[in-house]
C-alpha cells in the first residue's frame, strides 16, 4: 500500500504544471510539440476546433426545452389538482 502511494507521489510531483493559457495540449499529459512555429500561427491566429457559437446554441435549445418540459409539467399537475377537487366535490 505505501509503495502504491509512493509511486502515485513520485509521479504526481514529477508531472509539469499546466499554464492557463495553452490551447494546444493532449488533455494534461505534456507532449512534445513538433512543430512550434505552426502552433504558435493557430495561437495567434485564433484557431479554436470547437465552434462555440454552435455549443452556445445547443446550451440555449436545451434551457429551453427544460422550460417547456417543466411548463408543460406545471399544468399537468395543475389540471389533475383541479379535475381532482372537482371530482372530489361531486360525491
């Protein structure tokens, strides 16, 4: 057991620390880049692979479906309280 944690250690204390400002990485495994000068270009130029502007829409269609679907469940309930109360009422 405390070999597992030792090597666990060695390696977490070996491990490079992340800059907050990388865009080209390998999910914080540190690799070795090959071509500096081309990613330096993507830095500089922008680059992003993932467009935002499509995952902001995917977020805003999603709230809104869960407003509706909570909408939707709103009344639902409502109109089973009130078709409830009045059955209640007939007897």
């Amino acid at each position: 057991m405390t070999t597992v944690m030792i090597q666990w250690l060695s390696t977490v204390l070996r491990r490079p620390t992340l800059r907050p400002g990388r865009r080209v990485h390998s999910h914080g495994r540190p690799t070795r880049t090959v071509n500096s000068q081309f990613v330096s270009f993507l830095q500089r130029s922008g680059f992003r692979r993932v467009n935002p502007d499509r995952y902001e829409r995917s977020l805003r269609r999603r709230r809104l479906a869960l407003a509706v679907f909570g909408w939707a469940a709103a009344l639902g309930l409502t109109w089973v309280v009130v078709e409830s109360a009045k059955a209640l009422s007939m007897f």
